[in-house]
C-alpha cells in the first residue's frame, strides 16, 4: 500500500520539476498521471504551472525580438510611452 501512495503522491518540489520538464520535454506516463494527480489537490502548483507556462511564452517572444539588435534609447522611449499612456488613462 506505501508504494502505491508514495506512486500517486509527489512533494511539491517534485511536481515543479515535473511541470519544467513537461515544458520541454515528454513526459513518461507514470509522470503525467502522477503530475495529474498531485495539481487535483494542490492549487499552489497549477497556478505555478500557468505562471511557468506563461513565462515560457514570454521568453520566446523576446527571443524574437532579440534578432534585431538591443538600442536602449529606443527601449528608453517606448517605456516612457507605456508609463505616460497609464498616467494619461488614470486622469
């Protein structure tokens, strides 16, 4: 019965690795149903894998942009233009 429960129950830490993983690469059956079982009872770790997928998403993004080189006046303004657009909209 122990093997059955340490089978179906992963530490936290575990099933962050396993959700890195799933990202990147496949995972075997015996993680998915594993990852599956432990995001049913810990909302901590799917809302981890949302934000991680997220993040990922994020990340290819920029690497996209990253083919044009990086001109801090340029990225200087378009801050400036993001922050006075949010000031002008709470006025």
């Amino acid at each position: 019965m122990k093997k059955i429960m340490h089978f179906f129950f992963l530490s936290c830490y575990k099933a962050t690795e396993l959700i890195e993983k799933k990202i990147h690469l496949k995972l075997s059956v015996k993680e998915k149903i594993q990852l599956k079982t432990h995001k049913m009872m810990c909302a901590a770790c799917t809302k981890y894998e949302k934000q991680s997928i997220l993040l990922e998403k994020s990340i290819a993004k920029l690497s996209d942009i990253k083919s044009e080189p990086l001109n801090l006046e340029k990225l200087q303004r378009r801050i400036n233009a993001q922050i006075a657009k949010k000031i002008d909209k709470k006025n």
